[in-house]
C-alpha cells in the first residue's frame, strides 16, 4: 500500500537560498534537455543521457545524480507531450523529483537530506497531525514542491513495511456477533449495548430531522451522519488494536467468513442498527494492523459455530438459548458468543493448518468439529 505524506520543509534563510537555486538550475537543465529531445527527434532517456550528460554537470553545475534525474523527467515528459499530441513542455521551476539516490528521508526524526546543487543538505521538516499515524512507513521518492505561498512542501511517497506472521505465537479465535460485537476464545467479550445505545440515538435524531425537512436540517444530518460513522470506526480501531496486540507477533487471528454473518447465524437480527459494513471494516483494520506488526489473519467457514456444543462437539438444534448455550449432551453451560468463537477456534485447528494436539482442551484426543457428522 503506498501513500502521499505531505510534510513543510523548515529550511533555514541560506538553505532557502540553496533549494531556490537548484530548483531553478534543475528548470533550465530541464528545459535544455527538452530542446536536445526535439532537436534530435529522440526521447529514449539512454540516448539522450548520453548527448546531455556532460552538459548538465559542466554548464548547469548539477551533481551526477541530479544530471541522471532531469535527464529522466525532461524525456519522460517530452515522450507524455509527444503521445498526446501536446505542446512543448516547459519547466518551470516549481518542483524537483527525488529518487531514492538523491535523498535520503528519515521520517522518525523528520529529518531529509537532500542532493542539491552545493552538495547533500540537511533539512527538517513538519508532520502534519494526520500524517504522524505513518511514520512507521517506509520511505520510498519525494517530490520537492515550492508552493504558492512561498513555502517549500516534501511530498513524500510511503510505503507499508509489512510484517509476515511465522504463525507460532499466540491464536485467537473471534466471534462476530449483535450482541456482543466481539467474543474472543480467550474470553474477552465486548459488549454492543454501549454502540446500540449511541446508534439509535443518531436514528431517533436522524428521523426527527427528516421530518422537519429544512435546509439546517438536512445540514445537520450530513453532520451527523460524519459523526455517526467517525464513532463506528472508532470503536472498530480500539477493538481491533486491542486484538492484534493480545494475539502479538507471530500470532494469529481466526475469523469466521463474513457471508456467514450475513447468512446463517444472524438473518433474523439483521437489521439498521448492525450493517455488514462495520464488519468488514473491523476486518480491514485488522488485517492492515496484522501486517504492520506480524500477526496472520485467518478465515474459516461459520457454518454450525453457534449450535455446536465447544466442550463435547454435539450438534443439536435448541442448544442456544439467548445468551446461553446449553449443551444437551453433556450438561455444558456456557456462554453462546464465546462458545462460537471456541468453536471457529477448533476449526482452525482442525483444518489442518497447524498441529493442535497440544491446543485443544484435555480429554480430546482429536478436533471434534467432525463428530455428529457435522
Ligand atoms: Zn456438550
């Protein structure tokens, strides 16, 4: 996944100077390749390095790297003007490219040195509040912009450093549910009264601005529909933080497929106050979360989680009652949402994708997803 970071460069008044003067020596290199490219009817970046190079670093003073850079973008954008029949392109003066030679990013101490006409420089620069969340990312290119109000801006392109889980630590299998949102098989449940109470206050507030039907109404239903989903996603990134950093690296997360919460389990209580999509959105901050600290995420099928009994594997209609599961096999009471999320436990073991015999409970010798024929 890669992302644009807009940062401030804080250059100090004679580096002001210095990246002033490279942006306008970097211009006019620019454009004299240009002219080399239409002159010669040529925009192969090779042919061209090679009529221009010595040029660019004896006339227009530019280090190596930076001669190897302008002579890259003048003909990649002489070829782009070329195919759509465009006009001569001209520079002029606003930006420079940095590839990954020529700077050298450091966005933990906000720290950029860059190749300049009198040589590396090194530069601070400002993370804006949104941007903060991503300086664990990797750095790849920037882009060195003179904006219009006269400040110098490094647009730079991150990369997510991804993780791979080795799948030896810690395994937690999760239950999705209307009741509980979450149900963990190490007995972590959490509880949706909090998220209900707050959803059906934007419903009972949303149907009173609708029937008023004014312009400061339907203003305000715009604001509040923002607000109701910054609240879902706030809830969904505490959750899914709390989950990756209990499972730790290495570690896995089993889920059950979502269809099976659209299809089997919860058809009745389907309804508003739950859609699908803060499901799958819980689901998507837990995946790019397992990735940043390595920690698998894995799926398997929902059939049967709910009605199969997690101490003795019997399948048995009526078992489920409310909150409760009670087991007509063996007289186990437990609770319905962490029995599921045992159950999508058990099937991850029992897929084979690891050896379990030391996982399961005591007293069963082999995953018992499979008893009852189910
Ligand atoms: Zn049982």
């Amino acid at each position: 996944m890669m992302k644009t970071m807009q940062t401030v460069v804080l250059e100090d008044a004679s580096q002001k100077a210095i990246l002033e003067d490279t942006l306008s020596r970097m211009s006019s290199a620019q454009n004299f390749v240009v002219d080399v490219c239409y002159e010669s009817e040529d925009t192969n970046t090779f042919r061209v390095h090679h009529k221009t190079y010595r040029k660019l670093r004896q006339d227009f003073g530019l280090p190596s790297q930076l001669a190897v850079v302008a002579n890259k973008y003048a003909c990649a954008s002489v070829k782009t003007s070329i195919k759509r029949k465009g006009r001569k392109p001209v520079f002029s003066g606003k930006s420079i490219h940095y590839d990954a030679r020529s700077c050298t990013i450091n966005l933990e101490k906000s720290v950029v040195s860059l190749l300049t006409i009198k040589g590396r420089i090194k530069v601070k620069f400002e993370i804006p509040k949104y941007f903060k969340q991503f300086v664990g990312w990797k750095a790849k290119e920037s882009n060195l912009v003179k904006c219009r109000d006269g400040k110098f801006r490094l647009m730079v392109s991150i990369e997510r450093t991804s993780i791979k889980s080795k799948k030896t630590g810690r395994i937690i299998a999760i239950d999705r549910g209307i009741n509980n949102l979450i149900a963990t098989s190490d007995g972590w449940l959490y509880e949706s009264r909090h998220v209900w109470e707050i959803k059906q206050h934007y419903v009972s507030l949303r149907s009173r601005l609708h029937s008023k039907g004014t312009r400061s109404a339907k203003r305000h239903l715009a604001k509040m529909r923002g607000r109701e989903r910054r609240f879902m996603r706030d809830v969904n990134h505490c959750i899914s933080r709390r989950l990756i950093g209990s499972a730790g690296k290495d570690g896995v997360i089993v889920l059950e497929k979502l269809n099976g919460i659209r299809d089997a389990k919860h058809r009745h209580e389907q309804n508003w106050l739950f859609s699908n999509w803060a499901f799958y959105q819980l689901e998507h901050f837990l995946i790019y979360k397992g990735e940043e600290t390595g920690v698998a995420i894995e799926f398997v099928p929902a059939k049967d989680t709910s009605k199969t009994c997690s101490a003795c594997g019997s399948l048995r209609r009526g078992q489920r009652q409310g909150s409760a599961f009670r087991c007509k096999a063996c007289g186990v009471v437990l609770h319905a949402d962490l029995n599921a999320a045992k159950n999508i436990l058990h099937k991850y073991h029992a897929d084979g994708l690891l050896s379990t015999s030391l996982l399961l409970p005591k007293g069963l010798s082999k995953p018992f997803i499979s008893m009852d024929g189910s």
